[in-house]
C-alpha cells in the first residue's frame, strides 16, 4: 500500500518536485565580451554584475591609442520549466551599463538601460548557457560637454557560467 501511495504522489508532483534549484547559487563567468557574476537570492530572483576592457593600440602615426571600460549591474526573474525540461529558465529582467571611454584622446560615457527577456539552460545545476533579447535601449551618450539621449535598437548577448553553493 505503501508503494501505491508514493507512486501516486510521484505521478501527481510530476516535474516540480525534482525541479532544479537555483536558490543562493554563485554563478561565475563570460558574457559576450565581459566577466559576469550571477547571485540568485531565491529560485526567482537573481542579481547579476559584470565588468569589461577594451584596448586598441593605435597604429604609429595614427594619434592615441583607444580603450573603454564598462560596468553592468541589474535583476532578473527567474522561472523554471520543468514541464519542457528540468533545468530550463525563463529569466526577463533589467540591466545598467556605464561605459567610459576614450577615443584618440577624446573621453566619451554613455548610460545604458536595457530590459530583456531571455532563456538560460543549466546543466546538472553546475553549468549554465544563456542568451538574452534585448528589445530596445535607452541610451544617454556624452562627449565634449554634448550629450545626446535616444532609443537605441534591439540587441542580444549570450553567456556561459559555472555555478557554485545552493540550497
């Protein structure tokens, strides 16, 4: 009887009982051309950070070199999908990007916020691929005192990271 109790149970649970958890995960890793880290506070939400450089060394003759600096920083939801597969998210959120940057020798920044929507799938809860879709952008854009403001374009960046800790 015993038996029949817990196969039923199992049966009625189906995927969510043996869903992946993501609840206090460390993730660390590449995105698109940045170091990112990635700390889910609950199975739902997640905070997430990145930062990169750019060196270009100028050719002789050609004037300064050129470089650029960038920090990202947001909050995403997270959901599951276990009925198409244990260890798919659904993940829509919100990013910030500061960039600074300097090209032959004149300094720029620009401000970026970015919602998207996107998809990660996390393997034996250790490894995770992501993309994300970004719709549209908001863009403040400043040089020699002129700034310029605007919505920028759709745009999309994918992701790798190893995750540590949980729950």
């Amino acid at each position: 009887m015993s038996r029949m109790l817990l196969a039923a149970a199992l049966l009625f649970c189906g995927g969510p009982c043996f869903a992946e958890s993501m609840n206090h995960k460390l993730g660390l890793g590449l995105r698109s051309d940045s170091a990112d880290v990635r700390y889910f506070v609950t199975d739902w939400l997640a905070a997430h950070a990145g930062a990169s450089f750019w060196y270009d060394a100028a050719d002789r003759g050609q004037g300064a070199d050129n470089s650029t600096y960038s920090v990202m920083f947001g909050a995403f939801y997270n959901k599951e999908l276990p009925s198409l597969k244990d260890g798919v998210f659904v993940q829509a959120g919100l990013t910030n990007t500061y960039f600074w940057g300097k090209v032959s020798g004149e300094q720029w920044h620009e401000w970026d916020i970015n919602p998207f929507v996107g998809g990660e799938f996390v393997y034996k809860g250790r490894f995770g691929v992501d993309f994300k879709v970004i719709p549209f952008q908001y863009v403040r854009y400043v040089t020699r005192g002129n700034c310029t403001r605007g919505w920028g374009g759709m745009a999309g960046s994918m992701g790798a990271h190893i995750y540590f800790g949980g729950a």
